[in-house]
C-alpha cells in the first residue's frame, strides 16, 4: 500500500471511528459547553499523545517480531475481520436509525449521558488520555485495526507509521473540532439524515478495507 493510500485510508478508517457515539464524544460535548471550541482540540491533543506513545512503543518493541511473514499474515487476517465486524455494525445501525448526534449545549450532554465530564479542574489534555484508556474499545481497536496499520506502515519504515498515524489523529481532529465549534456555537451542524449516510459511507468502506486486510492475510496480494 503506498503512503498517500495508507494516509487517506487511516483517516477514513479513524473517522468512522470518531463520529460513532462514545466516551469522548460526549466529553467533548460537555467540555466545549464548558469552556469553549478550544476544548476539542485539547482533548484530542491528549488523546494523540497517548496513541503516539503507543505507535512507538509497538513499533520500537514489537517492529522485528511484527514483520515476520506469518505474524503480520495473522494480524491482518484478525484486524481484518474486526473491521468487517465493525464495518457492518455502523451500517446496520445507520440503515435502522439507531445512531444520532444531537447536542444539548445548555446541559453540556448528549442525550442519555450524564455524568460524564470530568472533573472541571483537570486539563482538557488530561482528560483526553484518561477518556481514551477508560474506553475498552479503544483498546480492543489498537490490538486488532491499529496493530494490523502498524505492520503494513513497517514496510515504509518511519515515512509509513508517519503516514497512517498523521491520517488516524488528523481525522479525530477535524470531527471533535466541528462538533466543538457547533456546541460553543449552540446549534447543530450535522442533520440526522446527513449523519447517518456518513456512517453507512463509512461502514462500506471499513467493511472493503477488512475484506482487502483478510484477503492479504490468507495468501493474497497485499493490499
């Protein structure tokens, strides 16, 4: 895979991840209710920082014993299935209506949540790491998606992993900054509809991107 294609591919794939309702979401949400559009950008800032040390960490440790043929193989047959398994999940849900994104600014909550922000003396940057290791899907998306990224990135070196991580944070910034700066703002951006195909879009492309990884992983092509 080249690097624009790694690139353009990291940022779908994050984006699909970053518009589906969930922990940072909603404190971005109440955190720009709360002081403002700056808010979303920090929380990211601090959500990046901890997904850098972790692309280090895994590329440093783990570089030799991830690009041996039958491991990497392995991985992306399991990031691969894991994405189609999402893939389909956030098209079903969109297809039947059972995601939205409505903003209450006066609340500083998303509906159904409450609770959530943390505590108004800590730092939007430390709030952003503590949201993302208290989320077990983040969790489970860097030792399945992102571990299979990581290997195809080795096959660039450095260019590579620079390429899928600026692709993955920029997309978590472009989307919890819109939604920061409709919150500050007191209304809402994106309509339901609009939303919704978004996602489905998404969902599609995750559910390719899986079926390409798979397909590499059981003998095929790389993609």
């Amino acid at each position: 895979m080249p690097l624009g294609a790694i690139f353009l591919t990291a940022f779908t794939v994050g984006l699909s991840g970053a518009m589906m309702p969930g922990p940072l979401l909603t404190v971005t949400i109440g955190e720009a209710a709360r002081r403002g559009f700056a808010a979303g950008p920090l929380l990211v800032v601090g959500h990046g920082i901890l997904e850098g040390v972790l692309v280090v960490a895994l590329a440093m440790g783990l570089g030799s014993f991830l690009a041996a043929g039958p491991v990497a193989k392995t991985i992306a047959v399991i990031g691969g299935v894991f994405l189609i398994y999402m893939g389909w999940g956030i098209v079903r849900d969109a297809w039947h209506g059972r995601v939205e994104l409505r903003v209450d600014p006066a609340r500083g909550e998303a509906p159904g949540e409450t609770g959530s922000s943390p505590p108004k003396y800590m730092h939007p940057v430390l709030a952003g790491i503590l949201v993302s290791l208290s989320n077990p899907y983040w969790t489970l998306w860097w030792a399945t998606v992102g571990l299979g990224y990581i290997v195809l990135s080795l096959k660039h070196g450095v260019p590579g992993l620079v390429s899928f991580f600026s692709g993955h944070i920029l997309s978590d910034l472009v989307w919890y900054s819109l939604v920061a700066a409709a919150v500050s703002k007191g209304r809402q951006w994106v309509k339901p509809p609009v939303y919704r195909g978004i996602l489905a879009v998404c969902g599609l492309f995750l559910i390719f991107l899986g079926g390409s990884f798979t397909f590499w992983g059981l003998g095929g092509n790389a993609p």
